[in-house]
C-alpha cells in the first residue's frame, strides 16, 4: 500500500512539473495545423490527435533519459560571452568546444535544429509515424525556446526568493487565461536558417526575464502573503498555489507577455513543420496510411522515475 501511495504521488507530482504544462504543449502544439498550406495541412489535420498527445512527451522523456532535460532549455546567463561562433549546427559546434560543457548549459537551439533534422527526413521518406514523432517534438522544443525561464540558471526563480514562479508563468497563467487567448497566427514563413531562428527566438525569450521577475516581485509586494497564495483545486487534487487574484494581478502586470510568446511559438512550429516539408521537396502525403496513436506511442506516468530541471 505504501509503495503504491509514493506512486501516485509521484505522478502527480510529475504531472506538475512540465514546461509550459501539458496543457499549453497541447494547445501550442495542436493550433499550427490550422495554418498550414492546403498542400500540407490535411496530412495534419487528420493526424490532430496524436501530434497533439505526442506533444507531451518530450516532456516525459526527461523522468526516464537522463540526457534529455538539456534539450529544453540554455542558460544564457552561464555564458561569459556569446558570440556567433555558437550560433552553428550541432555538429560543427562539437569541433570547436567540448561538448560536455555545453550540454551542462542546456542545447534547446541545437536540439531544434536536430530535430527539424529528423522531421525533414521522415518527410522525404514518406513515414507518417516519424512524421508525426519528430513534429510534435520539434512544435515542444520551438515551445520550450519561446519561455524566458528557459534561459536562465534561475529558471524557476530559487536564486532570488521568487520559488514557483516557473509553473507560475508557464502552466497556471496559460490554463487560467489561455481561453481568451487568440491564437490563430496566419501563414507559416520559410526558414532558411533553422539555427539562426532558434537562437533569435533564445534571445527574445531571454530580453524578457527582467520583466518575468520584477513584475513578480511588485504584484507580490501589493499583497499580503494570505492573498497571494490559496488552495486551488487542479486535476482533482486540491494544493496549496498561487491564488486567482494573484494570478489576475501578475497577468495583467505583465500585458500580454504570455499570450505573445504563446501565438509566437504556435507560428515558429507551423513555420517550421512547413520549412521542412519545402525542403523535402514538398512530398505527397494524401495517401499515407493513417496512423493511430496507441499505447505503444506514448509514454505514460508509470515509467516517469527521474528527476528533470523543471521547475
């Protein structure tokens, strides 16, 4: 009885401790199919439910790969200097540095170029089931690179006294608000530099950290500790959060910050499914044999046995 508790408890808590939260990888992952090229768009279409249920697992990953937690974020600030020297593919960077050391600092804009890899080779290859695979976790990565916690070493706010301000931000903002959201985005765009695109999507994340923290710090000054915080009730289990009122307070502060990062990574992930297919030479794929996602394609809470740097 005592092991099966700690197991539920250690579902639960995994549950709560993903990027931008599964509800909002869903959501940036499931809206890039409404833009896409008539051309394209079907395929997506008709594959909707498992690009958006696969969106999640690279999230999942992180409990079961211990090398996978690096692929979600870079720390920019635990760089002395950046230059363009990094601003490479993956396989030239490893020339020039050792890649031990980079890895310690995160690799999302590498990661994403790795798996724009991936996917642009499924395309030519005609396989739907790596199609959808790599997709949706090219549209989590792109997601990831779109959240300013993403580039810090403080990510989740532990070395200024600001502790839960990642799930804050990423999972109770987007589920609270996320319904007056818009989030339809308009017309993909050809990437010629993946890398480049990744990295300039890091740097506007990362301008925006000084604003994620300060208005924090003000609209908790504006409350006592009582209001900022309450028991909420969240996938049927009621805990101790950040209260409604703070929440209206802090998304207000910060003027649309999260739904703009939110629309912006929903365009990057269309774009870049879309980049893809062109520079697969955009392939057919009307008469792919479906794919039906089935236990076997999705990794479930039971195997999560690791630790990640979420929040």
């Amino acid at each position: 009885m005592k092991m099966l508790f700690a197991a539920v408890l250690l579902i639960i808590f995994a549950a709560s401790l993903q990027s931008w939260g599964f509800f909002a990888h869903r959501t940036i992952n499931k809206h890039p199919t409404y833009s896409l090229p008539a051309d394209l768009a079907p395929f997506f279409i008709k594959q909707l439910y498992a690009i958006t249920e696969k969106a999640i697992n690279a999230d999942k990953r992180v409990y079961i790969n211990s090398a996978e937690s690096t692929r979600h974020f870079i720390d920019l600030d635990r760089y002395e200097q950046l230059s363009d020297s990094l601003v490479v593919p993956w396989f030239k960077l490893n020339k020039r540095l050792r890649q031990h050391d980079i890895l310690k600092r995160g690799i999302v804009p590498w990661q994403i170029d790795l798996t724009y890899r991936k996917l642009l080779k499924a395309f030519h290859q005609k396989n739907a089931q790596a199609i959808i695979r790599h997709a949706a976790d090219l549209g989590h990565y792109a997601s990831d690179a779109h959240v300013p916690l993403h580039t810090t070493s403080n990510y989740n706010g532990q070395l200024s006294g600001q502790v839960g301000i990642h799930a804050l931000w990423e999972t109770r903002l987007p589920e609270r608000f996320m319904h007056s959201y818009d989030l339809y985005v308009g017309k993909p765009v050809y990437i010629d530099n993946v890398v480049e695109f990744a990295w300039n999507a890091v740097h506007e994340s990362h301008a925006l950290l000084d604003s994620v923290f300060d208005l924090e710090k003000k609209v908790s000054a504006s409350m006592s500790h009582r209001m900022k915080k309450s028991y909420v009730l969240r996938n049927n289990i009621l805990m101790l959060n950040y209260s409604d009122e703070f929440c209206e307070r802090y998304h207000e502060a910060l003027n649309g910050m999260v739904e703009r990062r939110i629309r912006k990574a929903i365009h990057a992930t269309a774009s870049l499914w879309y980049s893809a297919w062109i520079d697969a030479g955009q392939p057919g794929l009307s008469k792919l044999a479906p794919f039906e996602i089935n236990k076997k394609d999705s990794i479930p809470y039971q195997r999560l046995s690791r630790k990640g740097r979420e929040e």
